[in-house]
C-alpha cells in the first residue's frame, strides 16, 4: 500500500511542476517583452523629444557661412538656449574642433577624445545618427545616448549638432519595473503552486482509491465498487472500474460453461480428432474424424479402435499407437480411397502424468499434396527447359574452348548457336520471374483510362512485320476510328496481346490468315483473335493454360518458346478482372477471346 500512495504522490508533485513550469514559461516570456517594450519606449520618447527641441538651434545656424567665424555667438545662443535642459550640446566644425557648448570646459577642444568619433563622421556624411554609451565620471559609469544632427545643407556640411544625455534615471526606471514584475511572478507562482497541488490532489485521490479497491480485487474480492463522484474522466474512470467488476463476475461464471465451448469446437473443427482409451476403446471422435473414417456413434460404441482403423491402414492400430508414441509425438502419412491423410497422435495423460490413451489427428491433406506434386512438376519442369540449352552452351564451349574448330566461319555459327540458347534461358527465367511476382500480387500495376483500340493497332503495327515474312494476312475487323474505354495497365495488356499475336503468326502456316476484331458486349469489351492454323487437339485444350504446357513441345521449343506466356497472359487478365478463352480445332485454327470490364468513367479526359 506505501508503494502505490508513494507512486501517486509523486504524480501528484508531477502535476504542481507543470503547472508551476508553464505559468513560469509564460510570466517569463511576458516579462521580458513588456520590459523591452518599455525600455523601448523610452528611448523612442528621448529621441523624439530631443530631435524636436534642435530644429530650432539648428535654424539659427543656417545664416552662417563658416561657423568658426561666429563662434562666440553660437557660444552664447547655446548658453542661452541650454538653460533648463538637462542634455550636454556640443557644435563640432568639420574639423573636429568643439566651437561651443553648454559645458565651457569643453568649448575649443578637440572632439577627438571627448565626443564619439563614429556619430559625428556620421552626422559630417550628412546623416542623422546616434549611439549609446558609457561615461566615465568621478568613478562612475554613467549610460549616456548621444546623438548628432548636420549643420547646413546636404551639399555643404559645416558642422554638427552633438547631444548628449544622462540615461541613468531610465534604466533606474525600468530596473524599479523589473523589481516589481519579479515580486509579482513570485506571488503569481506560489498561488500556481497551491493551486496545482488542491488540481493535483482532486485528481490523484480518487486514483489512489481506485487503485486500492483492484488490488483487493487481485486478491479475489469481487465485491469492490468505487463511488462515482464526477461527471469528467475520473469519474468515467470509477464507472468502467465498476463496469470492469460486473464483467470479471459474468466472465468468472462463464469459466464453468468451458467444457462445453471446447465440446463444441471439437465438433465442429475441420481436422479429425480421436481419443482411444487404454483398453483400446474410442471415448471421443469428432464429426470430422467420423466422417473421415465414415463411422458411426454405434461403431464407436460396438467396435474396437483396432477393428475400425486396420480398414484405412495397418500400421495404426492400437498397439503400435502405443509403441511409436514412448518418445513424444509421431506424424505420418497414409493413403486411402485416393484421398491422402496426415495423422499426428501421442499419449495423453491425468493429472497424475499416468498415461490415459492416445489422441490423434487427421488431417485430410489431399488438395495440399496435389498443389505440392504441381510444385514439384514444376520444378521438373524448370530444371528440364534450362537443362537442354545449358548443355547446348556447355558441349559448343567446349568444342571451341578445346581448339577444334579453325574456321571463322563455323566458330561464329558456334557462337550464335551460344547466344541464342542464352536468350532463350534469360527468357524462361524473365517469365519465371514475372509468373513469381504475380503469384505473390508483388507486380506493381499503372491502370488508367485507356482507349483499347488505339493500343490494339500499336500492338498489330508490332508484329506485321513478322507475319509479312509469312505472307500473312492480318484482317483488321474492328472500326479503327471506335473507341473501346477500359481501365487497363497498358505494358501488361499490350504484354497479353503480343502473346497471343505472336502465338497466331507461330502456329498459322505461311500465307495463313489472321483475324482481329475488337467490340462492346454489355458492360464488357472483348478482344477476338482467330487464326485458320494447326489448332489444339481437343484432349489438350484444357491444358493450355498450365505452366510448361505446349501442344507441340519439341515445335514449340524450336520456336523459342517457354511454354509460360499463356499462364503469364491469364494471370494478367484476371488481375485486371477480366477473362481469357480459347476455342480451337485441330487443323482448323484457333480463336482466342479476351474479355475486359468497360470504364464507367466515359466523360473523362486525357483518354489514352
């Protein structure tokens, strides 16, 4: 208990800093701008009140030609002038020299070491200047402001007005403000402090109190409520801690219907789960593991273990349960009725660790084996398209590595027969790479409003040229002047499409002819290319889209092709949720049909 009320407390001191910190921050940044202000201020009113006061004096001066000629009555208009200021007034020539001043000590003297140099080549330059400094009198430091104004016109400048006078009583002024703001922020902070200690002490109180009753509550006393006595978040505190009670007594009653949840769910999970006593009897099996094993609660109850499973598979009878399991639990795989399970048993024990029987599961696992001998196909697969060009490469690198071949001519052609197998690899593995990233959604697809006709005549211009050298015929069926809208990535539908141009020009028969078309079919555009070459058995047409399929393998490899581009083409299209058939006959060609979703968005601009 000392702990928590400590750990309160010290949130609590926590609370009264920061209010302290924040009233102390801000006071602070008040303060220092208000006594700116105000020194500000001062000097603001000085400067005015002495730039003012000159204009006069500096009138009289304009009259004459050469102010050393009439020193001595500038020396006495300055007398005159000066009684009842409190400012020293200097009339410095252009040579420096002081002519006169209220201070007659000082009259005929140079302003060299007197006056501030700096102000006075200033106001000689034909400016207005001043500048702050300190006077060293009878071992005292007096601030002074001095300030100078031109005599004469801006062409001719004859001398300067210096004036200089005693801050001292300002900053005294403003040193009595800072004083009294500092007396003021003290009595400002203990009322912050005193303050934030009743604020802190509100909030920390009902904490402690909650904090009490759940630490009963950990000790199993349920009856604890803490009372409410605000509407704001303390109070909303006390209202879930009592809600929090009223939850744990429902949960806690809740404990008890456990056994009937974990019934439940045995019941209706998909994996088999049997329990078989010692005597070799079966005490629980789940609908699944009775379906699996197509037993009934009879059998279960009639039958023994051994008699019911020695039909599925010999090594699991009982006995042998017994033996396998000594160790830990055991796995295995067994065949039946062409389904494939896994099964996984151990022993089970009480709470004395004296073995009670034997739990097992089934799992059936048939579809995930077909996907794991596709995979392993696949492989196969692999392996077999890199394995005919790599030793295409090895035996022709050899030959030439070995020095057999003289000729130019036939080393070349070794070397072209090289470099074709090699693009032929990079090809495969370009495709495998691709077919990964689809499979995995890792392909980064740009889709945008595009014109499916403009990209169809693009992709057409690409490949006439090929069924040119054929004397092919490309029949354009479509309007070239429609407009078909669609939301496609253009590279991976202009990919699709060069496919399946490029697998009509392969498979038609010089001087074949090749149909496209491109139309609107509801809510769906479709592209059609149909070809009148070798066509696609029958048998085989359900497989043109597997991975590695080819009609004609040893052909299809001579063209240099890898068997993926159809698989690749498929996954393209259903990531843009559309779809792709075939319809073919042997011997009578091919039609491939591309179906795409319309864009909704007709109005739009920039179509490409």
């Amino acid at each position: 208990m000392m702990i928590v009320k400590k750990r309160w407390s010290s949130m609590r001191w926590k609370i009264v800093f920061i209010y302290f910190l924040l009233v102390f921050i801000a006071t602070t940044i008040i303060g220092v701008f208000i006594m700116s202000q105000l020194e500000a201020h001062y000097k603001n009113s000085i400067r005015d009140n002495n730039s003012d006061t000159v204009q006069t004096l500096l009138a009289s001066f304009q009259g004459y030609e050469n102010l050393k000629n009439h020193q001595e009555e500038i020396q006495s208009n300055i007398v005159s002038w000066s009684k009842g200021v409190q400012q020293e007034i200097f009339v410095v020539d252009d040579d420096f020299t002081i002519l006169a001043s209220n201070n007659e000590n000082h009259v005929l003297k140079s302003a060299v070491e007197l006056l501030d140099q700096s102000i006075i080549l200033s106001g000689l330059g034909g400016d207005i200047d001043e500048a702050e400094g300190i006077l060293k009198a009878q071992n005292k430091d007096i601030p002074v402001i001095n300030m100078v104004f031109p005599i004469g016109d801006e062409d001719q400048i004859k001398g300067v007005l210096y004036l200089r006078e005693d801050m001292t009583s300002v900053y005294e002024t403003i040193d009595q403000s800072k004083f009294i703001f500092v007396q003021a922020m003290a009595i400002a902070l203990l009322i912050t402090v005193v303050l934030g200690f009743l604020i802190a002490r509100s909030i920390t109180v009902p904490i402690n109190d909650v904090t009490e009753k759940a630490e009963k509550m950990a000790q199993g006393d349920f009856s604890q409520e803490v009372s409410v006595k605000s509407d704001d978040e303390i109070g909303r505190l006390a209202e879930m801690f009592n809600l929090l009670r009223k939850q744990l007594n429902l949960t806690l009653s809740e404990i008890s219907n456990e056994k009937s949840k974990l019934e439940t769910i045995l019941k209706y999970m998909a994996d088999g789960l049997i329990a078989v006593n010692l005597s070799g009897h079966i005490i629980h099996a789940n609908a699944a593991a009775m379906t699996m094993l197509n037993i009934t609660g009879e059998d279960m109850d009639k039958k023994h273990y051994d008699e019911i499973i020695r039909v599925y598979n010999e090594n699991l009878i009982f006995e042998k349960l017994r033996e396998n399991s000594k160790d830990g639990g055991v796995a295995d795989v067994f065949l039946y009725g062409g389904s494939t399970f896994a099964v996984r048993y151990d022993r089970f024990k009480d709470e004395n660790a004296q073995d009670v029987g034997i739990i097992m599961i089934l799992q059936d696992i048939t579809e995930r084996q077909k996907l794991e001998n596709m995979q392993m196909d696949f492989v196969a697969n692999v392996s077999h398209e890199l394995k005919t060009p790599l030793t295409t490469i090895k035996s022709y690198t050899e030959t030439l590595l070995c020095g057999q071949v003289d000729d130019q001519e036939t080393t070349m052609q070794f070397l072209d027969i090289i470099d074709t197998e090699a693009d032929r690899m990079n090809r495969l593995v370009k495709d495998l790479l691709q077919l990964s990233r689809l499979d995995y959604q890792q392909e980064k697809w740009y889709k945008k409003e595009s014109n499916l006709i403009s990209l169809l005549k693009a992709v057409v211009t690409k490949v006439e040229l090929t069924a040119k050298n054929k004397n092919q015929h490309l029949n354009y069926i479509f309007d070239e002047n429609q407009r078909i809208l669609t939301v496609i990535d253009k590279d991976g539908i202009e990919q699709v499409l060069l496919n399946v141009l490029s697998n009509a020009i392969k498979y038609t028969q010089e001087g074949g002819r090749i149909d496209i078309d491109a139309l609107q079919s509801g809510k769906d555009a479709q592209l059609i290319i149909a070809d009148n070459g070798i066509g696609i058995p029958e048998k085989e047409l359900s497989r043109v889209f597997e991975r590695f399929f080819r009609v004609d393998k040893a052909r299809s490899r001579g063209m240099g092709g890898t068997g993926l581009g159809l698989a690749i083409s498929k996954q393209i299209i259903e990531e843009h949720h559309g779809s792709i058939e075939i319809e073919s006959k042997e011997g009578k060609g091919t039609k491939v049909i591309i179906t795409l979703p319309l864009s909704h968005a007709r109005g739009r601009k920039n179509i490409e």
